[in-house]
C-alpha cells in the first residue's frame, strides 16, 4: 500500500513516515500544497494523508482539485484545525475522514485500515493467494506447497501489486511510480530486473504461475494448466 502524506511540518512528517513504514506501508512525503497536488494527481497512491494548512496551497483546495479530477483517492484529513466548522468544510470537500492535532498513533493506523478496508484493499489475513501461489504480508514470504522464499521489499511490493491485481495487464510505468516511487530515477530496466528476479523464484518454489509480458504494454501473471 502507498500512502502519500502531505504536511509541512517535517518533525511530524518524518515521525509519521516512521510509524508507517514500521506498518508496512510505502510513504512518499512533501512539505507544500503545490507538491502535494502534483503527487496526489499521479493517482498511484492508495491512501492520502492531508495538513489544512500548507504552504502554497493549502489541503482543501488540494482536495478540491483532486476530486475534480475524478480521483477517489481515500483522503484523511490530518490537522490543527478542529471546530466543528473546520470539519464540516473538509468533509464537504471530499475527505472521507477528519483528525485532529495532537493525535494517538494508534487512532491514525486504526483509521487508514478502516479507510483501506471502505476502499476494498484490506487484507483480512497475514496471506494473499493466487493459484498455488501465497504471499505473506508480514514476513514477505512465497509459498507454493512445501517450499518458500523470502522476497526483498522491492520484489515483495511487485508481487503483492500482482496478486492484487490478477486479471490485469501492469503496465512499467505503473510498476516504476507504485514501487520506486512517483518522482523516481529509475528506468524501465529497473522493472525488467526485478521481474526476472521474480520469474527465477516462481520457479525456484516450483510454482506453475508465470509472470508474462504483454509487448510494448506491461506484465501479467498466468497459471499454467
């Protein structure tokens, strides 16, 4: 899961990106509203975690902008601003929730999970499956029968990103702004690694799922009978 988390306070940024990381979710993080537009209109994130009051252009007008671009992105409000009034403006606005400063970490995580479980992208257990294939979410574990590998973090996202995703051809450029992030260095080649890394260990645990290409477009994954 990738969280974009938009506050200009970077004492509070870098602590908030500590906590989540420690959860397992990937967490790009900038400083100004003008910056957070432009991330959140990539529209690669899973979640977005938004300050009111920002430098350049503050969080609703953000959130106005998003939502007038048809991205249903879950927005969590996160702010110092907290009448009621406040509140009510943020939710008209399009936040699908509102929290307050100073706030419990535990209240935070409760709230993206329950943002991520409305959003349908919770996952129930410790394991996602496709075919004979089982990834754990909390060790970066594949299983296939008897046999498992442990999968660095890159390769963990990539997979999880395509058992998520089973019926889908995964374009590069989604893979490179999901998984290295949206203002990455990285090139396409970078991608092509690390699938090849992946298509070695599907086979390596004996597993029948193949991770095809679609030429010119992206990858997909397929079970062979």
């Amino acid at each position: 899961m990738r969280i974009l988390l938009v506050e200009d306070e970077k004492n509070l940024s870098n602590a908030i990106e500590f906590i989540l990381k420690k959860n397992k979710y990937i967490v790009d993080c900038v400083y100004d509203g003008e910056n957070g537009l432009d991330y959140a209109l990539s529209n690669i994130y899973d979640l977005i975690i938004l300050d009111i009051m920002l430098p350049k252009l503050d969080g609703v007008e953000i959130l106005k902008n998003i939502r007038k671009e048809k991205i249903s992105t879950p927005v969590l409000f996160l702010t110092a601003k907290s009448t009621l009034e406040d509140k009510v403006v943020g939710l008209d606005a399009g936040a699908d929730d509102y929290l307050s400063k100073p706030f419990e970490i535990e209240e935070l995580l409760a709230r993206i999970r329950a943002m991520l479980r409305r959003k349908g992208d919770i996952i129930k257990d410790d394991t996602i499956t496709f075919k004979d294939i089982k990834l754990n979410i909390n060790n970066y574990t594949l299983y296939c029968n008897d046999k498992s590998i442990q999968l660095p973090l890159k390769e963990f996202n990539i997979m999880q990103i395509f058992i998520n995703n089973p019926n889908n051809i995964i374009t590069k450029e989604f893979l490179l702004e999901k998984v290295w992030g949206y203002d990455t260095e990285a090139e396409y080649n970078n991608v092509e690694v690390y699938i090849s890394f992946l298509r070695k260990k599907l086979a390596r645990i004996g597993s029948k799922v193949e991770i095809k290409t679609s030429r010119g477009i992206g990858y997909y994954m397929e079970y062979k009978v």
